[in-house]
C-alpha cells in the first residue's frame, strides 16, 4: 500500500510475534537514496531492533519529518530470523 504524505507526525510499529528471536528491523537500509531517515538522525543506512512482543512509537508532533517523493519515501520493514514475523503500523501525517 502506497500513502503519501508531505510530512509524518508519528510512527507506531508493533511486533505482534510471539517467539523469542522473531526481530524486526526498521528503518530505511537497504533503499539507496530513497530512504525515509529524518527520524533516524539523517541516517539513511540506519536500524532499529524491535523485539518479538515489542512496540516503538516516534513522535514530532510539533513539526512532523518531511517526506520528499522519489527522494526520502521509503520505510523498510526487516526480520532478523528466517521466520515470518508480523507486526502492526500505524503512521499519522499530513498532506501540507
């Protein structure tokens, strides 16, 4: 699902796994020049572990991240076992 937003207000992302090892990366490696990494520092190769049964919420209420289309769009969902790992998001933004 495509969903285009000029900026981003807040990143909810649970890891709804149950088993221990089921590891969710997330963040924008692995998308050369087109990673959305305002949240990671400006760190387009950036990743955050989240482990099975965890949650993590990003939060810039006052001023949102920017999102550039073709530039610094994309999110990158990863796991760290050869498992299938599911896991929830909710991303709220705004088109100005």
């Amino acid at each position: 699902m495509t969903i285009n937003f000029a900026k981003v207000k807040a990143v909810l992302i649970v890891n709804t796994s149950t088993t221990s090892g089921d590891d969710l990366l997330v963040g924008g490696a692995g998308f050369s020049g087109d990673a959305w990494s305002p949240p990671f520092n400006g760190d387009q190769s950036a990743k955050v572990s989240l482990p099975a049964g965890s949650a993590l919420l990003l939060v810039n209420k006052i001023d949102g991240w920017a999102v550039t289309d073709g530039t610094d769009d994309r999110l990158r969902m990863d796991n760290t076992s050869g498992n299938s790992v599911v896991y929830r998001i909710v991303i709220v933004g705004t088109s100005a």
